[in-house]
C-alpha cells in the first residue's frame, strides 16, 4: 500500500510543476525566461520517476 502512495505523491508532484509551468508562462517576463526550461525539466523528470515506480510496483505485484 506505500506504492500507492508513493504514485499519489509523484503525480500530485508532477501535476503542481505542471501548473507552475503554465502559470509563469502566462505571466511571462524574466521569470519564464529563467525558471520556464527547468520547470520543464522537473516535470519531465518526475513523470519518468513516476512511470518508473509504476512499472516496478506492477513487476512486484503478487497475481
């Protein structure tokens, strides 16, 4: 059951970088210049350790 939440977290963690993303994208300025890549990063990264955790929980799921 920690797997669960453990997906829980990673996607609410992928979900809230999302929207900062698209947040400081429409406000733009310098802020989006600086932060608007490495938002994007962290998001791609997180849904990798996410998919990740997933496939590993389903391999070592007991049938």
């Amino acid at each position: 059951m920690a797997g669960d939440y453990l997906i829980a977290f990673l996607l609410m963690a992928v979900l809230g970088v999302l929207v900062a993303g698209i947040v400081l994208m429409g406000i733009g300025g310098k802020a989006n210049q600086r932060y608007g890549n490495k938002l994007m990063v962290a998001r791609v990264s997180l849904q990798g350790l996410a998919l990740l955790v997933l496939a590993l929980l389903l391999m070592t799921a007991k049938k």
